[in-house]
C-alpha cells in the first residue's frame, strides 16, 4: 500500500508542481514555448540517468539524457502538438502531451515547468492498465489565464482513474484470501 501511495504522489505531484509555473511576460504571441523539467530522484541506490524524448507526430524529435533531479529544457514551436516521453529500465514509461496552438490569443506566460516522479514497475501491478499508457498530463494554453499550464482536470481524472482500479484489485485479492481459507478450513 505503501508503494501505491507513493505512485499517485508522483502523479499528482505533477499537477501540484505545474502550478508554480515560471513566469515570463510575453504580451503577445510566443514565436515558441520552452517546456523545463526536473525527473525527481526517489532513490539514492539508483543510477541517476534517464532518457527524455520530444516527439511530433511519432517522429522523433529531439532525445537527451539526463540526470534526474538535473533540469531539462525543450523549446517548442507554437501550433503544434508534442510528445515528451521519460524511459528509465525497471520504470514505467512516463508520456506528457503539449498543445502549443495559440490561435489569436495574446498569451502573458509561454514557459511551462514541472517535476515528477517515475513509477517502478513493481508498483504497476496495482494500477489500471488501460489507463498506464495515456499521457499523464496535457499542456496546452488556457484561453482565460492566457498561460500555457496543465489541464489539471485531466491528470486529477488520470490518477482517479488508476487508484480506482487499485481498490479492486485489493477487494479481490482479500475475497481470495478468504475464500482460499474458508475452503481449508472445511477439509480440516
């Protein structure tokens, strides 16, 4: 349980930290957006290394790798839609999507910052696997803020989505167990 808890921080933790996004005054249209990010190191014993990839329409764009706990910076042309994916061996894959279309908006804040945690793949047995290989954020400009942040209802629902799952599984796994001891109970 322990290890559940502590995936649905790091998910949720993406939400909180995009919410003290950087400021920059643009008053006007972005010629690009800069996405910065931080992979937050949960383990000391860990090699610190992980690739971070920028994808456009399934074609690789830019690939880098990184230390986690180490900032990171993409810059991304405005009107176009974006992949970053983190890939770290034993962890899940972690995918955020980017939508950088402006339309006419004067945007006040065209920088983007977060950070995250992976989640090992020991603890995604316990998680929806419908739901482990969406995006566990999309970015796109608000056109009431004009700023350039996470859809927070989405990651909210993302991880609602995958702790939902985790209950029944437990509910499962005691019914099991009960039943499994019931029935050894009755040959005794």
């Amino acid at each position: 349980m322990k290890n559940i808890l502590k995936t649905l921080t790091a998910i949720i933790s993406f939400t909180l930290a995009t919410n003290n996004a950087m400021a920059k005054n643009v008053k006007s249209q972005p010629q690009e957006f800069v996405v910065n990010g931080i992979i937050v190191k949960t383990n000391n014993k860990l090699d610190s290394k992980c690739k971070i990839e920028l994808f456009n329409e399934n074609q690789l764009v830019n690939e880098t790798i990184v230390k986690m706990d180490k900032p990171f910076e993409f810059k991304l042309q405005k009107n176009v839609w974006y992949t970053i994916r983190v890939t770290k061996e034993g962890f899940l894959p972690l995918t955020i999507s980017f939508n950088t279309e402006v339309g006419n908006e004067k945007i006040i804040n065209n920088v983007f910052y977060f950070e995250t945690e992976l989640i090992e793949l020991i603890d995604a047995k316990f998680l929806n696997p419908d739901l482990i290989d969406f995006p566990v954020g999309v970015v796109s400009v608000n056109k009431e803020t004009k700023k350039f942040e996470a859809r927070d209802v989405y990651t909210n629902n993302y991880a609602t989505g995958l702790h939902k799952t985790i209950e029944k599984k437990q509910a499962d796994i005691a019914k099991a167990y009960v039943s499994k001891r019931e029935m050894c109970d009755d040959t005794v």
